[in-house]
C-alpha cells in the first residue's frame, strides 16, 4: 500500500508519495488527484487542513538522485513548482535518499535538471536551497512583465498588495488572450520600503490564490530587477509570501537577450504530521 505524506512550502501544501518501489499509477489519474486536491472533502493532512494545491510523485531517475512529477489539483502538469521542489527535497531525505554529488541533490522534473540542498533541519522543518533554471524567457507584457521560471507567470508592481481583489484581478490576468491557450500564473508585487518584495499569487491549475507560489516568487524577483536594473553580478532579494519569507538569488544577464542564470530559491519545506 502506498502511504500519501503531505508537505507544505510556505503555505503551499502538497501530497507527497514515494512511487520508487511502483504502485503509484492510479495517482496519476486526473480523478483521483482532483479528489485527493479538493479543499472540501480531499486529503485530511494532521493539521486539520483538507486538501492540497497539489500532488507530486517521487520516482528514480537514471542518472539523478530522484525525479519529481508535479500534479495541479486539476489534474495538469508539465510544469515546475519551486515550493514543491524544497518540499520533495526534504521529502527525499526524509525517505533515507543520500545525494550522489556530495551534500546535493540532483533531480529531474518538468521542466529541466535542478538541484537541492538541506541548509538546516528544526523539528519537521528543513530549509532547502533549491537551483531552478535558467530564466531565458522575459519580456514586457500588458501593464507588467511575462516571465517563464519553469512555469509561465505575469508579473504586475502595485502600490498595496493587500487591497487587491485577487481572486477577480488574478482570474482576468490569468485568462487573459495574450497567454492563450496555455494561460499563465498571475503575480502582483509590492516594493516595500526597504526593498524587499510582498507577493500574492493567483494560480493557474488551482484557478484561486494560494499561499505561496515558488516559480512566481522567482519571476517576481527577477521582474523587479528588470523593472530597475543594476550593475551587480548576483543579486539577492527577499520575498513575503502570506505566512513565511524566502530569497531568491540570480545573476542577471551579461547582455539584453541572454538569460537570467545562477538562480536559487530558498525556504521551508515541512513535514506535517
């Protein structure tokens, strides 16, 4: 039998299952992950909380330490999730798995070859420095910025995150025409005063606002060094999701066009039991 775990990234929950030793394809059903997803009468995790924002499989991967496979509650995937990706990190030590290179992690997902590492371990706790892709995909759309971090976002400055009606502003965005067919995550970001960034996210797959979105606090970062670039080699920016904080480190490009490389992100992944 197949035990479900379920793991949250800052707020962003998933159930998680080890598919290594096989058994794992009825998980694969867009039924059964809508069903385990639903936030009514899905997954009930130790906390109380039904549902998720998403299913994730971990498997063996010729070559790689693991591979992980993203689920929306829809049942879609195809693309990256960086609070999923800490979360399967931890995941994968919390199964015994050792990193081949060291004290790093190298998986396989959707959308390319990452890498993680444990920085430290509280209680159920891990901080996880994650390696996302390149980001070679950027450029000014509507009134705000198109990036692709391993999952397709638009990006919007607002003076204040929190009045925002965003599940009706989110939905406009993430429908809008300029992104069909594939549609895109929406992000809308505040400047705070001391230059760190409050991002909310509304969700393509999920089609609502989650707590924390990974790749969006990725291209959130990355667009805020577009809107004002610099001249520093690696940059570093601290990002507020709804409940917890994390960075995201990039070293932009050497010239217009080429990408965004050298990009980490690092937060919690917790075990909830």
């Amino acid at each position: 039998m197949v035990e479900l775990y379920k793991y949250s990234g800052a707020g962003n929950d998933f159930v998680v299952l080890d598919g290594r030793a096989g058994g794992v394809e009825r998980y694969r059903d867009k039924r059964v992950i809508s069903i385990l997803c639903d936030r009514s009468k899905g997954f009930l995790a130790a906390d109380g909380r039904v549902g998720a924002d998403g299913l994730m499989i971990l498997s063996d991967a010729d070559g790689y330490d693991f591979s992980m496979e993203f689920y929306n509650p829809d049942g879609s995937s195809g693309m990256m999730c960086g609070n999923g990706g800490r979360c399967i990190v931890a995941f994968a030590d919390f199964c015994g798995i050792r990193p081949s290179d060291g004290g790093m992690f190298r998986f396989v997902a959707a959308d390319g070859v990452h890498t993680g590492k444990i920085l430290s371990r509280i209680g159920d706790v891990s901080s996880v420095r994650l390696g996302m892709i390149d980001c070679t995909e950027y450029r000014p759309s509507l009134d705000g910025w198109f990036l692709n971090t391993g999952t397709r976002h638009f990006v919007k400055f607002v003076p204040d995150v929190d009045s925002l009606d965003i599940e009706s502003v989110g939905k406009r965005y993430r429908l809008d025409e300029t992104f069909a067919p594939q549609g895109v995550n929406a992000n809308f970001v505040q400047i705070l005063d001391d230059g760190s960034l409050k991002v909310r996210t509304f969700e393509k797959g999920v089609e609502a606002e989650t707590l924390a979105c990974g790749t969006g606090l990725t291209a959130s970062a990355i667009a805020s060094w577009l809107k004002k670039p610099d001249s520093k080699k690696t940059v570093s920016v601290a990002l507020h999701a709804r409940i917890a904080s994390l960075e995201v480190e990039f070293c932009p490009p050497s010239c217009s066009g080429s990408p965004f490389t050298g990009v980490f992100l690092t937060g919690p992944a917790e075990i909830v039991r």
